[in-house]
C-alpha cells in the first residue's frame, strides 16, 4: 500500500522539478533580491582598473587675501583626468585643470581698472577617492587632493611684460558618476580649492607677495573606464 503511494508521489516531484523554470530556481537560490545576486566577471565597474577622462568647469572664488596684488574674478575652462581603481571603495587620481580669469586692481587714483580673460590659471592634484559602491547606475564619492598652483597671463593686456605665480594647491569635496556601460560614465563634482602664492614673477624681478585664494569649482565629467 504504501508502495502504491510514494511511487505516484516520487513522480510528481521529478516532473515538477523538470517543468520549473531556471529563473524561478534562481529565485529560491538567491532569494527575492536580498541575496548575493551574481556579477558580471569581467568589465565590471568594481573592478581593480584604470580610467582616464575629461571636464568642463566653472570656478567661482569664494575668498581671496591678497597683499599687493590683483583680485581674480570668476573663471572657467577645461581639465583633464585618470586614475586607477583599486578597490569597490579606493581609487587614486591625477587632475590637472586651465581656467580662465578675469582681474582687477586699483590704482593710485583709486579707480578700479577691470582686464577679462587676462589670467590664466593651472592647478596640477593628486587625488585620493573614496567610492560608495552601489548595484545601481549612479555611483557617490568624496575626494581629497594635494598638489600645485600656476597662475599666468594671458592675451595682450601686459604687453609690457609678465606675471608668474606659483604655489601649493589643495582640494576637498565630492560628486557621482552615472554608469551607462562599465566602460563609460558621465558625471559631476563640487570641489573646494585652495592655492596659496608665496612668490609674486614680474618681469623676471621675484618679489615676496602672498596670495590666497578660496574658490568652488562646478564641474561636470566624463570618463572611459578600462
């Protein structure tokens, strides 16, 4: 008797092992989406890698103590990255950035002169990224960097020589990217910059002029991911 019943039973369930689908199996193996779901092995963005990538920015200064020297007014420009990825939350980075400023000055009259676009500007960081790695398509970070500052002329307002500042440069802030493919992201940051010039070049005499300069740049990014 009881032979009758298990072998109808025994059946039942290999056919019904044969017939559930392979996602619903996946389903009970990895739960309903609060298990380990499983990654793609290679060209996964978490991945150890190295990236290189391009910007846009816009440079707003917030601060400026100056001794002797011009003020510099808002800018914008370009800027150039890579890096490499060496965990889901730490990756090392390279920035370099051109903007372009305007200035201003008075004089001995006390009548503020104005000359556009008649700085330019290079700041040259090393950079250590923290990731907050996600399973969705954008991904946060915050970062911290230390390097150099340049500061240049630019055009023909100082036709009657040169102007060269240099000096330490560091930054502090944070922003996401948008993972469309793990290769290529799209993304922004808002970054604190600081530079502090100690030397004040014109016309080759170097004269001991301090410049410190606090500014937020407004920047939006694209990268390819290798």
């Amino acid at each position: 008797m009881t032979r009758r019943i298990l072998v109808p039973v025994v059946g039942a369930l290999a056919l019904l092992a044969v017939l559930v689908p392979e996602d619903a199996q996946a389903q009970r193996r990895y739960g309903y989406g609060y298990g380990p779901a499983p990654r793609p092995q290679f060209g996964y963005r978490h991945r150890f890698h190295g990236y290189v990538g391009g910007e846009l920015l816009g440079m707003g200064v917030v601060h400026q103590r100056l001794e002797d020297v011009g003020r510099l007014g808002p800018g914008g420009g370009v800027g150039l990255f890579g890096g490499i990825r060496l965990s889901p939350f730490v990756a090392l980075e390279l920035n370099w950035t051109f903007t372009a400023h305007s200035e201003s000055w008075e004089d001995e009259q006390g009548v503020t002169n104005y000359a556009p676009d008649s700085l330019q500007m290079q700041t040259l960081t090393a950079d250590f990224k923290l990731h907050i790695p996600t399973r969705g398509m954008f991904e946060p970070f915050v970062q911290a960097g230390a390097g150099f500052a340049f500061m240049g002329i630019m055009g023909d307002y100082y036709n009657d020589g040169y102007i060269f500042q240099s000096g330490p440069a560091w930054s502090l802030g944070g922003g996401g990217d948008f993972w469309f493919s793990p290769w290529f992201t799209l993304g922004g940051r808002v970054l604190y910059r600081g530079m502090y010039f100690t030397k004040n070049d014109y016309n080759e005499q170097l004269e001991a002029r301090q410049n410190t300069i606090h500014a937020l740049t407004f920047e939006v990014t694209a990268g390819i991911h290798f």
